[in-house]
C-alpha cells in the first residue's frame, strides 16, 4: 500500500468532517436568524385614538362604545415567496386595554403581509371538545367579562361591539349598539399588506391600526343597531364584509 | 374514524382487516356498559327497560353527594341575580318538570320567547334548547343562568355568591375538589337533571307486560303508529323524539322566533325546532315552542290541518282526516304517557 493509498481515505473522512460540521453551523445561523414577533394593535374610531364613551361622529350619527373586544386566530405571516409562519394555536383576546400579542419565535427577513382570522376555529368555536366552563382563567378562550361567550348558541362572540346611538338625532347616543357576530360561518378573515423588513435584534413588532368606525361603512347606525348574528343576520353580514377594512398597517 | 367505543376512536376499516379487533371491543364495550352500569346503580338510577344507558361524560361522573349538590341548587333562588328565581321556579315536578304557562316569567316578571320544556329523560337528548344551540347537557344551565329574562347573573358572579357560602363552598369542595365555578356549578346541575328519568307510564307497564291497554288505548296506539296519522314518523323511539329539528307548519312567518335558523343562519332551518318527546305530555300544556297551543286537543287539530303551507315545513306533514272517535282514542293513548311515579317521585324534590 503507498502512502497515497492510505492518505486518501484520511483526507476523505476529514472532508466528509468538514462538511457534516459546515451543514452544523448553517443550521446554528437559521437558528440565530429566529427572532420574537409581537403584534400591536391600535385602537381608533375615524382615525382618531379610541376613548371609551367618548362620542364619535359614525356616518353622521353620534356613537360611543363602551365594549370592542374580538378574537384573533390563525395568524399567518408571509414573506414576498408567499412563504407563510403560522401561528395556528395562538387566540387572542384584543381589548381596548389589551392591545399587545407575544406571537412567539419566526425566522423571516421580509414582512410582506399578515394574513388573520377575526373568530374562532371552528374545532374550538363548537365547545365538543373542550368548552368554555372547562378552560383555565389564564386561557382568552375561558368566561370572560364582560362575555364573549354565548350561552344560548355554544361558541363565541367573534367580534363584541357595545354602546350607544343616537337615533333620534338629538346628539346624544342613547340608545344601544349591540353588536355580537359570532358562529363559524363568520369567522373572517383579514390581510394586511407590512412590506417591512425584519429588523436585525431579538424583537420585531407588526403594528396595526384597527378603525372601528370602518366596520360601520354604509351602515346607517340609526336603524342598523343590534344584531346578535342569527337574530339580524342581515346587519351581521354586513359588519362581516367590513371587518376586514377595519385593519390597516400603522 | 369511524366509531369510538368506551371514548377510544375506531376505525372501522382496521376491524374489516383484523377481524380479533371486534372480539376485542365487544369485550371492552362489555365492561364499558358494566361500569355505566354499576355508577348508574350507585347513586340509584334504574334504567327502565329499553332504554339506553344515559351518556355519562367522564369528567363528570354521577355521584349520590353531587346529585344532591345539583338538587340543592335546582331549587335555590340564589341562582338568580334578584334571588327570586330558581330552577324550580319553571320546572315543577307536578308537570314534568315543564310549566304551564305559555312563557314562564323569570326574573321581575319578565317574559322570554319560549315554552318551558319538560327535563325528564334530559340524561338521553343529544342536542338543548329547542333548536339546539347547546351540545350537551352539561353546560345548558349557562342559558337560564345568564339570560337577562330567565335568571340574569353571570355565571362568574354566581360562582362568587356561591363561594361567600360556607355549606356551598365546602359541597364544591367536596364533590370537585374545587370552589364554586362555572364548570362546577353547570355539572352539579347536570348531574341532578341526569337523574330525571321517566319511564314508568301505563305506556312502559304495557311494553313491559305488567298491565294492559283498555281497548279505546289500544286503538289509540295503533292509530299513533299508523301511516294514517304518521306521528310516530317523528315521535319515534324509547322517547317519543326523533330529535331531529322540523317545521311542523305553525306558522307561515316565524320572525318573532326563526328557531333553529338562529343557531345555523340558514334560511332552510327557518321554523325548524327540535321535536319534542311526548312522555308526559297530559301533564306539559300549553304547547309548541312558544305555547301557543292550549291543550291536546288544539295540538291534534293544528296536524289533523295539515299546517301551514311554510315552505320549510316537514314533507311527513299533511292534513290527516281523523273522526271524533279517533281524535279521542289518540288522546286517550297520549295520556298513557303519563308516568306518576316520576312526578312523585321524593328524590327529586
């Protein structure tokens, strides 16, 4: 055997080292690449910042809201190749108060939309596995107050928008908005475009603007004031088909 | 999947291959029933003969102490946001735990859209509220609980009272390990109502072979089970209930209640309510989903007419041409439906 013979093998093996441990360190760089994602959102009625039982001018009739609570689900994030993050068991509970989402670890350069379900999945809308009595208090899908829970029809209030109207044109809303949309043929979605590139540190955050006025559009505020979906479903498809015009990138 | 025996998911393809797999689950679903069996002999339930056994959710096995916990809440008013209504406030034994008013009022005398229906046999019904809204049993008293024209309280705040209450805290305790909370309070409720079992009537003493019927009651079932008067198409089984969800003509504009249409938002179930079981029915007037029937006799009137001609109305429904002589003999066997036992019955009061 020459000394080529038994050389050979040893530089084979040192490559084949080389390379199991290059292929290491491309992964260690994904995994460096990760980055948290948060979601913000921002509450406003015409653009202007959302003040509960402030009174805003709705289409021209005087409105205030003491309630805006919806759910989020199925978020999915997707770079300019429609490469999509899901985040498919996250359900956010969005409050004027709770306005801030930790969605959890994503590895994408590029932010070109965000694509989400106002509601409830369906396997988790019909209660069969697991209801809402049965969720821990620390779980968005648990009783809340004021509810998103339906009693008389097992599921979720989506979408929960409560306050007052006037429709006696006197400027003083008094009476009740109510506006509950709910069962899983209304669960909707909603796309925004961010065209944003991921930021190089630990966090990035998607900031959106939800209008309430917007779900409101070419709806007279008047006469189209309550629905509670199966009740006026009429009503309840329209705030559907606005729902996603309320979100825009801030 | 196909099936799920004793809760376990089956497919029934795997059994067609492994013909042992059969042998195997009919043994499992053997103890399976034995063990549903012995609780339902534990806290005293007898199972009428050719009934099933009542679907007993895991999570919320029937206990003596948490029936009595459910009772104690069924005909407690604390359960009402004013403290005056209770459970048994609507749903009286004397009829069947039904009411007999049209609307039963809840809370300062407001009035809902509904007839009270009858709890008994409520541990066999697949689907709550007349259009079934609700998926099980376990959860349905959310809906009085918490509807502003039955009880008005949310259930978070009663759990509150509940637990300012010594006796009550430490029966949860007790029974759940745990505090007065929505889960606790709907299966204690749950678990009292599971008791509710009729099936003790004249009707069930004939079919067992312990009595007989008159022959004006003979003819009345048999007119009952006819294709002439077609009302066991619908009133069908052990229950009385096909429990499916159907127009019966009653109305040709159901917009003060769309029935099950406001559960699926689909214009087909307009008008569409679950259909109801008979037992007891002699002790459940008035009648309809909303009441609005007085007596039987105005019930057997509205499907002798056929009904309206709603375009969701039920295709078995057409006018049915019963002299007074049969009209009566379909009373008589509706009022052997009656199950005394079950109205007097002290465990429930």
């Amino acid at each position: 055997m020459t000394l080529k013979s038994k050389v050979t093998p040893v530089l084979i093996l040192a490559l084949f080292a080389f390379a199991w441990t290059s292929c290491g360190n491309d992964d260690d760089n994904t995994s460096d690449g990760k980055t948290n994602l948060e979601l913000q959102l921002s509450y406003t009625v015409n653009g202007e910042a959302y003040e509960q039982d402030a009174v805003y001018n709705i289409g021209g009739v005087n409105t205030s809201f003491n309630v805006a609570n919806f759910y989020i689900s199925n978020i999915r994030i997707m770079n300019e190749d429609s490469e999509m993050a899901i985040f498919e068991d996250l359900n956010l509970l969005a409050t004027p108060e709770n306005t801030t989402f930790e969605l959890g670890e994503i590895d994408i350069d590029h932010y070109h939309m965000i694509r989400f379900n106002i509601g409830v999945q369906a396997e988790e809308n019909n209660q069969s596995e697991i209801d809402f009595t049965s969720r821990p208090a620390s779980d968005p899908l648990a009783m809340q107050t004021p509810a998103m829970h339906w009693n008389w029809n097992a599921g979720y209030r989506f979408l929960r928008v409560d306050g007052l109207v006037d429709t006696d044109g006197d400027g003083t809303p008094s009476d009740i908005l109510e506006i509950h949309i709910g069962t899983d043929n209304f669960l909707t979605e909603a796309a925004v475009m961010l065209q944003k590139d991921a930021e190089d540190n630990d966090q990035n955050i998607i900031e959106l603007e939800f209008d309430i006025a917007n779900l409101f559009t070419d709806i007279d505020l008047t006469t189209e004031n309550i629905t509670h979906t199966g009740d006026y479903p009429d009503l309840a498809i329209k705030i559907k088909d606005n729902i996603p015009t309320a979100f825009t990138k801030k | 999947m196909d099936r799920d025996i004793c809760g376990i998911p089956i497919r029934l393809q795997l059994m067609k291959q492994y013909p042992q797999i059969l042998i195997f689950l009919f043994l499992l679903a053997m103890v399976c029933k034995k063990e549903m069996n012995t609780q339902a002999q534990e806290v005293g339930l007898k199972i009428p003969k050719g009934f099933p056994l009542p679907n007993i959710p895991d999570n919320n096995p029937l206990t003596p102490s948490k029936i009595a916990l459910g009772k104690r809440l069924f005909y407690d008013t604390i359960l009402s946001i004013d403290s005056t209504i209770a459970c048994g406030s609507c749903h009286k034994q004397e009829f069947a735990f039904a009411d007999n008013k049209s609307i039963s009022p809840g809370i300062e005398g407001k009035l809902g859209f509904r007839n009270v229906p009858s709890l008994a046999n409520v541990a066999f019904v697949a689907h709550f509220n007349k259009d079934g809204g609700v998926p099980t049993l376990d959860f349905q008293a959310l809906v009085p609980i918490e509807d502003d024209f039955e009880m008005g309280i949310s259930i978070q705040d009663l759990a509150k009272r509940l637990n300012a209450d010594s006796s009550y805290q430490s029966a949860f305790e007790y029974n759940f390990g745990d505090v007065a909370s929505p889960f606790t309070i709907t299966r204690a409720l749950a678990a009292f109502q599971r008791t509710m079992i009729s099936g003790n009537s004249k009707y069930d003493k004939v079919m067992r072979g312990e009595e007989t019927f008159s022959t004006q009651e003979k003819r009345g079932y048999d007119l009952f089970t006819s294709e002439k008067a077609n009302c066991s198409n619908c009133h069908s089984g052990f229950n009385f209930t096909n429990g499916e969800f159907m127009n019966n003509g009653l109305y040709l504009d159901y917009s003060k209640d769309t029935g099950r249409q406001r559960v699926t938002i689909d214009s087909a179930d307009i008008g569409k309510f679950r259909v109801p079981s008979l037992r007891n029915v002699e002790l459940t007037a008035p009648y309809m989903h909303d009441g609005s029937l007085a007596s039987l006799e105005d019930v057997i009137t509205h499907y002798k007419s056929g009904g309206q001609p709603h375009p969701n109305k039920s295709s078995t429904l057409r006018p049915i041409a019963l002299n007074e002589n049969e009209t009566a003999d379909l009373l008589i066997f509706l009022k052997t439906l009656t199950d005394t036992t079950f109205i007097n019955n002290s465990d429930f009061r």
